[in-house]
C-alpha cells in the first residue's frame, strides 16, 4: 500500500539542501576532505556557566513534569529585563511574551494563528525558507519582495505593487539578515513601519542575530520604533547569540493579540520547554555577556581572514557587518547551483547556493562563518587552485 501525502506536503518544492546532502555523502565516500560552509549553526560550544546551570536544574523534579505552557514567570522576566536593558523597550511579561522552543517553533506556527486561507504574505525573497513554505501549509499566498545588492539588502518596498500591499495580511522581515548579512538602522525599521501603518500590515520580526554584530553599531529590534507594539510581533532567539542551536529555546514577543493567538495553537501542538532548558536560557540571558563580545571577536577575525583571501583572489565581496554569513557574487556565466557542485567537486568545499534561498539569491553563493580559521585559510588556498 502507498500512502500519500497530503497536498501541503506534496506541494513543497523539492529541498533544495537534501541534494547538496546527497553530494557531501558521495563526497566523502570518495575520500575528500570536506571543509564545510554550509552550515547556519555556530562550531563553538556552549559557554559553561550555561551548560551548569542545565545541569543543575535537570536534577530538580520539579522539571521533571510538564513545564507550563508560556514559560516560567523567570524565564519570560529574564527576557523582559534583557529586552528593556538592551533595547530600551518595555514588555508585560504576562501578555507580551511567549516562551518558544526555538524561535523557528514560533515562526513556523504563526501562520496556524493568523493567516486564512487566501490571505497574503509578504516574504523577502532571499530569504530563510520556513516563512514562505509554512504560510503556504495554512492556504495561505506569499508574494515575495526584492532584497538587492544595490540596496544593501533592504526591502525594496517600492517594488510592492499596490494592490498586492493593500491585500497583505502581515510583512515579514528579518535584521540583521539571514542570509545576505544586510543590517537596518532605526531609520529603515522606520520606514517599514511607516509602510506597514499605510497598508495596515501586521509586521514579522525573526530579530535571530541581533548579537552577531561585528561593527560597532547595535542591531536595533523593531520594537524600538514608537507605536510598534500596535502592529508588530518579534522573534528573539537565543541560538546563535549563546551557540545553543541544539537546546531549543527562543521567544516571541510584542502584541499581545497575537502573542495570545500563537499561545493558543502551542497549547494545543506542544508542551513547552523543559524546565532546566528555560532555567539555562535564564542564565544565557542573565549571565555576564563577556562569552558574546568573545563570540563577535571568533567570527569577525573569521569574516576578515575570509574577505581579504577571496578578494586576494580577484572576488569582489563585502563584508557583512552583522551575521555569520557572507553573501559572495559569483562570477558571471555560471549558476548558483553549477558553482556550489564545483568547489565542492573540485574542492571539497560546501557552500550554500543563494538561489536555495529565493529566486533573488541566484547569482550568489552563502558562507557561513562556522569554521575555524585555520581551515578558512586551506579553503582559500583550494579555491585559488580552483579559480587558476
Ligand atoms: C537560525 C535562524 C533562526 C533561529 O532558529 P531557532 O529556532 O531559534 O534555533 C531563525 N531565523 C533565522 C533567519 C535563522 O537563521
């Protein structure tokens, strides 16, 4: 007997990422040595007063049991109190803050809280895939808006036909930007406000890596624009900040219909977070934060090492100022994908091609930061072998 999937599953494209899989296996299994830029997820450990706090709590049988649904009164105070010391912005723990496991948890389900069938997405495109494909789970349309190059990677607003703004239920967006590595001021937060106020969209903030700045400047969350909380829900997470991609606890946090909305559908999709997870997210969050500035040093010295070898080689690449990605043009004449199959061939490097991503990420290759210089430096040297 076949069973068949669902028409949702059906539906889904074909990932993309499973055929580069499928090339790293056959990679190894001819012997190459594989240094992998693939990856979005930090090669660094988790810092240890961290690790200590798990270990502590998950000896404790009052987490034991089904942890409660939101999160405890300290782990979504810890974030409240992170978020008003590091963003200025003021949240009610009891209605404006939401306890996830992992930040793609509460993304991926929000859509199951607001959009009905037919209603409009607007999604950038390049983008992180889960918005695009998990509206499209609930019946609902996506129209997806530029990010260019010449544009720092901003949304092109303009570039959102009228009739399409008007019929949008919500904007996703996502600063600083996976996987472009493009970074919004204030001012661009804004003006997507503005947009959103116009067109009475509710507004998306994935804010995954507003730690992983490598400028001086600090990542601002869209809450900081005045009203916001009106017509805007963030996602916090700590994944990348604390290299706890594995742990799975994230936030979302803003208006509280919608927070109410999400808690809604979790309470009847999950369980929440294990207790002792929350109580490390609470030392994460309320630790000395030395082990971030330690992590923003690891990956500047990475980006630096890696910018200047790929333009020794006749790239032209910016650096990014924020994320652990670097978001390279590649040459002209050939494909996103036709690149990616080659270094990795001829190479044994493992890029992300852009157009994995969206339409708009053709033309582009991802690497992500998450190796260790040394190995940045053999990598350099294979392309140069590569490129002559
Ligand atoms: C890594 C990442 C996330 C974070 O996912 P978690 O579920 O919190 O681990 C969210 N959004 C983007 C764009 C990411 O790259």
């Amino acid at each position: 007997m076949t069973i068949e999937a669902a028409d949702r599953v059906k539906a889904i494209p074909p990932y993309l990422f499973a055929s580069i899989d499928k090339m790293k296996q056959q990679a190894r299994a001819k012997g190459i040595d594989l240094i992998d830029f693939g990856v979005g997820d930090p090669d660094l450990p988790t810092p240890p007063h961290i690790i200590e706090a798990l270990q502590f709590a998950a000896a404790d049988p009052e987490h034991h049991r089904y942890p409660s649904y939101a999160g405890s009164t300290r782990c979504r105070r810890a974030l409240t109190d992170f978020y008003a010391e590091r963003f200025g912005v003021k949240l009610d723990p009891d209605s404006e803050v939401l306890t996830l496991i992992g930040s793609k948890d509460g993304i991926s389900h929000l859509p199951l809280a607001l959009i009905n069938p037919g209603d409009l997405a607007l999604v950038p495109d390049p983008a992180y895939p889960v918005y695009d494909t998990t509206v499209r789970f609930v019946g609902g349309e996506v129209h997806r808006y530029p990010l260019l190059s010449e544009q720092e990677f901003l949304p092109d607003l303009e570039a959102i036909p009228a009739e399409v703004a008007r019929r949008a239920k919500l904007i996703f967006i996502n600063y600083p930007n996976n996987p472009t590595g493009g970074v919004a001021s204030l001012d661009d937060l804004e003006r997507i406000h503005r947009f959103a106020e116009e067109h009475d969209l509710l507004v998306v903030s994935d804010l995954a890596y507003s730690e992983m700045y490598l400028e001086e400047e600090r990542p601002p969350s869209m809450l900081q624009v005045a009203g916001a909380k009106a017509r805007c829900v963030e996602f916090y997470s700590l994944s990348k900040t604390y290299n706890m991609t594995g742990w799975r606890v994230g936030y979302a946090v803003g208006n509280s219909d919608v927070v109410a909305a999400l808690g809604k559908i979790k309470t009847n999709m999950d369980s929440g977070v294990f207790g002792a997870v929350q109580e490390a997210g609470i030392a994460a969050l309320t630790g000395d934060q030395g082990c971030v500035a330690e992590m923003r040093g690891v990956y500047r010295e990475r980006r630096d090492l890696l910018v200047e070898s790929l333009r020794g080689l006749g790239l032209t690449v910016r650096p990014q100022r924020a994320t652990f990605y670097l978001f390279v043009p590649i040459p002209a004449g050939t494909t996103s994908m036709a690149f990616t199959a080659r270094m990795l061939d001829e190479a044994g490097l493992v890029v992300t091609p852009g157009n994995g991503f969206g339409a708009l990420g053709e033309g582009f290759i991802r690497f992500s930061l998450s190796v260790p210089s040394a190995r940045i430096r053999e990598a350099v040297l294979r392309i140069g072998r590569l490129v002559l």
